[in-house]
C-alpha cells in the first residue's frame, strides 16, 4: 500500500513532470506471475525512473549500503528501501552474496517482479560492461522469464558522484521477454549461465545502443580510482 500511494501521489507525479520519461515496449511486462527485469545502470536514478513507468511494483536488489547509512537521511533511505520492499544485495562474493540471490529467489517464487542491475554496478563511462552470474542463476532456478531493459539517457541526469540530478528528459525501452529452456537441466553449470547472462546482456546492448565493454564494471573502477588506465 505504501508503495502504490508513494508511487501514485508523490514520485510519479514529480517525475513525470520534471523528466518527461517516455517508454517503449511496456506491453512486454507481464500483467501478472513473476519476471526478472534485467537493465543497464547508468545512475543511481535508475532505480527511480523504472518503477515509476512499469505499472507494477518493482523489488530491486539493491546496494547493501543504502541499507546500513547513518544520520537522517541514512534513515529516511533505510526505511523507503525496507517499506517498498527493496532487497539488500551484498556484492562482497561468497556466502554474503548468495544470501542475497535467495531473498531474491524468494521474491520471484512468491510471483514478484524483480530488478537487476547484471553489471552489478553503474557504469563508470556510459558503455555497458559485462554481466555478472547472478541474473542467470535466478533466471535458470526459478525458470522465470527475463525482460531486458535499456535506459536512456539517466547518466546525464544524475552521473556518479551527483546528488542532485539535472532536469532533461530520459527514456525507458523493454525488450521481449527471454526464456532459456535450453539450459533449465544446468542451472548450476557456470558455462551455462555464462552464455544465458551473456545473451541477456547482448539484447540490452541491443536496446540501448551502448558500446559493449568484455570486462567487469567493478574492476574497471577500481583500475580507475588507483589511476591506472
């Protein structure tokens, strides 16, 4: 209820005539049953353009450390995240990680539709980077339909390090949906879930028109922040 009266009476009517969003392909959402919306991530404002024009509610995994911030704005973000049902997503590996690819499993399978970043982070230059496993493991347990999706232009809005975003119009495209029958029997096969987040991505790529980039976003900034090229 609090998502659906937030949503409805506060972020949509904001956003909408601010930003001007226009989308292309909602039909491509399913109207009911669980999905994974599997998108490239430019900004942190991505999070908020998407639910706002998918007209049903959207449970992101979600940066953990949205969950564990201080001071009132710290708060503020904790409580939005838990009361609209956000999952925290542990990047760190290992057990952490997989914690978080079970909340999400359970989300699918209680029929939600679900968010994923696949690059696991945003982008540090406007190219799309490889995606991680993750996308494919929930796809391939669950056997739950992948949507791609692209946005367009949010990086010029809010690029990273930018608190406040600018006011330009953005866009939202959604791909068909992708179901990877094939692969049902190696859900925990890693060259199978390689090629399953790999087609995933080569359709965003599609949509989005963005360059490709064979390496993780992750490293990338971290060759970035030691000032290596």
């Amino acid at each position: 209820m609090f998502y659906y009266v937030a949503k409805t009476f506060a972020v949509a009517p904001a956003v909408n005539g601010l930003f001007r969003p226009w989308v292309k392909g909602l039909d491509n959402i399913p109207e009911d049953g669980p999905a994974i919306l599997a998108s490239n991530h430019l900004s942190f404002s991505d999070s908020v353009f998407m639910p706002v024009k998918v007209p049903r509610p959207v449970r992101f995994l979600a940066k953990k450390d949205y969950f564990v911030k201080r001071g009132a704005t710290g708060w503020v973000t904790r409580k939005f995240f838990d009361i609209t049902g956000q999952i925290p997503m542990d990047r760190s590996g290992g057990r952490a990680s997989q914690d978080s690819l079970d909340a999400g499993e359970k989300a699918l399978r209680e029929g939600a539709l679900l968010g994923i970043y696949p690059e696991g982070t945003r982008s540090p230059d406007g190219r799309l980077y490889r995606g991680k496993l993750g996308v494919a493991r929930l796809a391939l347990r669950t056997q739950v339909p992948v949507i791609p999706v692209a946005m367009i232009g949010t990086d010029k809005v809010q690029p990273i390090g930018k608190k406040v975003p600018s006011i330009r119009r953005v866009g939202l495209i959604i791909g068909e949906p992708l179901t990877f029958e094939a692969y049902h029997d190696n859900a925990e096969d890693r060259f199978a879930q390689r090629a399953v987040t790999d087609e995933i991505m080569y359709q965003i790529m599609r949509l989005s028109g963005q360059e490709y980039v064979d390496r993780y976003a992750a490293d990338v900034k971290r060759r970035l922040e030691a000032g290596e090229s």
